[in-house]
C-alpha cells in the first residue's frame, strides 16, 4: 500500500508542477518563480514521505482495533470451548495416525519467505527463488503483515488446516505440513499469522481474525 500511496502522489505532484511551469514559462528567470518550485519540491518530499505512512499506521490500527472487538464476540459466544474437532477424513486431509483430528479450517493467501529453499514449498507459479530479490511477486501486505513486506512473496490462495498434530496448507499443487513439534513459533500479525518452522523455513498466512485463529491454534496444540 505505502508503493501504491507513493507513486499516486508523485503522479499528482509532478502533474501538477508541470501544468505549474507551463502556465508561467516567461517567468522561469525570476528568483521568486524558483522558489516557489523549491517549495513545491519540499512538499512533495514531505507528502511522499509523511503521508503514506501515516495511512499505513492509521489501517493497522483500525485493524487491530476490528479484530479485538470481533475476538471479544467471538469469545462471549463460547470461544475455543465452541469448537468441535472432526475426523481428518471429513475436511479431506489424508491422517497422519489414527487419532488426528482438525480442530480448524480457513481459506487465505499463503505467503513464503524469500529464503525457502524446499521445492515442496513452492508454487509452480512462483518465480524462481534467486529472482526474489530483483522481482518480488505479491509481496505481503503492510497493513496486514507489518516488517514482513520485503520478506516472501505470494504462493497461493490455499486452504489452512490445524490439527491436533500439526499445521496443513493444501490447495492446486500444494501440500505443505508443519509437524507442531517443528513449530518454533507463530506471530499474530494484523492480518494473519506468521509461522516459522525452522531457521529457513517461513510461513504468512492471512486469516480473518488472526486472534480467534491463535487461539484455535493454542487449543489444538494441548
């Protein structure tokens, strides 16, 4: 969003510093014709810099702020004690022992980090991985994952699955597991959760309420 915002406001200011000359071409010698561009400029800095950030800052907290009052329903309506897990065979997942069961089940966008090197983690849409850092293809959010725009690009819109066992994303050509003891940690984000399996192993996955998803993930894992 803040490259969306940036690029708007360099599209208006430019334009505008154009039609600006163009009106006064016989002036372009005098000194306060020259300072008034100087001024432009400095405005232009200040808007391109100060602006989208503050919108940006101004959407997370909206978010955050939508998903405490959603979970605070969420939790008067019974919470993690509503949930009723189901055999893995009813939410077609293939069992990984007799006892799995899914406790949770979401559609979203799958985001993978940069660095992942395993092939079963790539989409075969996704650019090659040694691409990433001169042509990133739909990068995270800033809004919805804040510090992680710059960090992975779009796998898929896929399905999300928590077991009592461990984390699935399935969808077209994709059927990535995270076993929970390989779950080193997951990180509730405005607009999703970001899990991390191993040191080069980096998941973002939006939910739409990442704070009723934690919990569920909470429940299935004890």
């Amino acid at each position: 969003m803040t490259y969306a915002l940036r690029k708007l406001i360099a599209f208006v200011f430019l334009g505008g510093m154009f039609w600006f000359i163009y009106q006064d071409l016989d002036n372009l010698d005098k000194p306060w014709f020259m300072h008034a561009l100087g001024l432009i400029t400095i405005a232009f800095a200040f808007f391109w810099l100060l602006i989208p950030m503050v919108v940006v800052k101004l959407r997370i907290r909206r978010r955050i702020r939508q998903n405490r009052e959603r979970y605070e329903k969420w939790l008067a309506d019974g919470g993690v004690a509503s949930i009723r897990p189901r055999p893995t065979q009813k939410v077609r997942l293939t069992p990984v022992d007799p006892d799995e069961q899914a406790f949770f089940h979401e559609k979203g966008t799958l985001y993978i980090a940069a660095d992942v090197k395993s092939d079963k983690a790539r989409s075969p849409s996704a650019p090659p991985i040694g691409n990433m850092a001169s042509r990133p293809v739909g990068c995270p959010s800033d809004v919805a994952f804040p510090g992680h725009r710059s960090n992975g690009y779009v796998c898929q819109r896929t399905h999300c699955y928590f077991t009592n066992r461990r984390i699935v994303f399935a969808g077209k050509d994709l059927d990535i597991s995270i076993p929970f003891v390989d779950l080193r940690k997951a990180t509730v984000k405005p607009g999703g959760m970001v899990f991390e399996a191993s040191e080069n192993m980096r998941y973002a996955f939006t939910f739409q309420n990442p704070l009723v998803a934690a919990d569920v993930l909470e429940r299935a894992r004890t």
